[in-house]
C-alpha cells in the first residue's frame, strides 16, 4: 500500500506536515520524512535514529568541520 502524504511523520518528532515542513528522503527502498529542525541528527548523529530509521547503525555521520 503507497504511503501518501499525509501519512508523512518527522522521524524524530512524528510532526506532520500541518506541523512543519517535512523533507522526504528514501533509505533501504522506503520513504521517510525528516523535519528541517531534525535534519541536522540525521547528517551528523544518524546513530540517534536507531530504532526509528531501520538500519540508521549503519549510517556513517557526516565530518564536522571544526
Ligand atoms: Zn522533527
């Protein structure tokens, strides 16, 4: 069954998109959606989805810049 739009959850916060905007990404051939306010935990701390994204253990974080 096609996951339609207002299905669409943020990962982290299960916001909707009547809530924020919603970016959607695909992972392992399936949809997800990422609000802008938890995109930066998905770049630099994907570990954190653990449990909430499938597979997101075996993201590598993005290199910091510091
Ligand atoms: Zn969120």
């Amino acid at each position: 069954m096609p996951t339609t739009p207002s299905d669409a959850r943020c990962l982290a916060c299960q916001r909707g998109s009547h809530d924020t905007p919603l970016i959607r990404l695909e992972y392992l051939d399936k949809p997800y959606w990422i609000c802008p306010q938890h995109l930066p935990i998905l770049i630099h701390d994907p570990a954190r989805l653990t449990g909430t994204l499938p597979g997101a253990e075996r993201l590598e974080p993005a290199e910091h810049h510091d």
